[in-house]
C-alpha cells in the first residue's frame, strides 16, 4: 500500500493507536480525517490540520450522517480505518457483567459492522480502496479478565475474513491490524512489557507499505499470540494470563 496519496477516514483515531496512525499517514503524504465522539480530541485534531467528524458507532443515525458529512469533503475517500473499541474487565460470576458485555459488542463488534456496512457501497462503486478492521492479539490468545473484549476482537476477525472473501473481485481489499499490548494512555505503567506506540506504529507502517499489503498486520511482539495455538503453547500461555484474574475485585485479598 502505497501511503503517500491516499485519503484516509479513522474512526476511533481521537487516542491512542489511531491518533498516531492519521500522524503516520499524513506524515507519509495522505489526507486524513479522523472520526471520534471526545469533542476535546477532535478539536486538538482540527488544530493540527486534520479533517474531523463527530461519530458515535453505537449509533447508526450517527455513523450515517457522519458518513455523509465526510463523503461530501472527502469524495476520494479509498481508505477506512475502524479501530472503535472499550476494553473492560468482567467477572463472570457476577451478573452484573453483562451490561459491560452489552457495551462491548455494541462497540466493538457492531460499531465495526456499521461502520462498514456505511462506507462499502461508497468503496465498492469506486471499484477501489481498503478498510482497515482492528483486532487484538487477544483474539486468538484470551486475556481471561477481559471475556468478552476478547470475543468481541475474535468476531472482528472472522468478520474480517469473510468481508475480504466477499468483497473478493470488487478492488476493494481488507487488512486486519492486529496489535499486542501498546503503550497507550499510561498502559505502560499497568503493564511494563507494552509495546511504545511510537515502535509499534513505525513497524505498523513499514508492514503497511509492503506490496503486496499482508492482510493481516502482525507486528513481531504479537506473533507469539497470533500462533500460539500452532506452536502448541496456547495452553500454558492462557494458564499463565489467567494469574490477571486477581485484578477483578472481587478476587482481590
């Protein structure tokens, strides 16, 4: 993928990943506008030169009215990005869970989807262009605290798979980002073993800008979960992750 004239949408780029990643591709030559709900963000986005939209995914009023507003400034949109996503312990032993599950498969899952579902005829009848779904290492290796972040980001996966197969022969292709652990928000004092963003998101462009694209984007620190089931150490691997289990309150003490 070449990066230096594309005109890319991110949505969910208001933090973190996706805020560095509208840097690098607009850094590398490429229009980028950025779609989010934190309005602060946005702004600090708009001062910087960026396109932004407000956009809730958990809303399909809004994931269309925010599609329509960026087509009209945007009509050679070819790249969408959908890295929408909570991250939120559950004990499933407490029912009270499953509001936290509801949230994330709305986002994470669903918002994904409607995202999606919103700019596909848009793509297709260009005949060319790229959505960028966002997984997790979590999808194939559970993070045992976080049950139903890790099954929203595995449905994301077969959801990516399948898109890339059907939209298979219009020009429009699917690449699957895949991140570990990133150093994000302070994440790195939860966890000291997180990957600096700025290192994740030079090795991220560097796989982007092969040719041709991989269809998933596996920076080397989540190799190890991506293959953990081939290389036959899934098992021990989710055994040693299920020690976070002390996390959740209930199980503290």
């Amino acid at each position: 993928m070449d990066l230096s004239n594309r005109t890319v949408l991110i949505v969910g780029g208001t933090s973190g990943i996706g805020r560095e990643l509208a840097r690098r591709f607009a850094a590398a030559g490429s229009a980028v506008a950025v779609g989010g709900r934190n309005p602060e963000a946005l702004s600090e986005l708009a001062e910087e030169g960026f396109g932004t939209f407000r956009i809730d995914v958990t809303d399909g009023v809004s994931v269309a009215s925010a599609r329509d507003a960026v087509l009209a400034r945007y009509p050679e949109l070819d790249t969408v990005v959908t890295m929408s996503g909570v991250m939120l312990l559950e004990d499933l032993c407490d029912p009270a869970h499953f509001e936290a599950a509801e949230r994330t498969i709305d986002t994470n899952l669903l918002g994904t989807i409607r995202v999606i579902d919103a700019f596909t005829p848009h793509l297709v009848e260009r005949g060319a262009g790229t959505f960028i779904t966002v997984t997790s290492g979590i999808a194939f290796l559970p993070f045992p605290p976080m049950p139903t972040y890790a099954a929203s980001k595995a449905a994301v996966h077969a959801y990516s798979e399948a898109l890339r197969a059907q939209l298979d022969g219009t020009g429009v292709s699917v690449v699957e980002l895949v991140p570990p652990a990133v150093a994000t928000a302070g994440q790195e004092k939860v966890n000291p073993r997180a990957l600096p963003l700025d290192d994740f998101a030079a090795e991220v462009t560097r796989l982007l800008s092969q040719d041709p694209t991989p269809d998933e984007i596996l920076v080397e620190r989540v190799l190890m979960h991506r293959w953990a089931e081939r290389d036959g150490t899934y098992d021990d691997l989710v055994a040693q992750r299920s020690q976070a289990l002390a996390m959740l309150p209930n199980r503290r003490g």
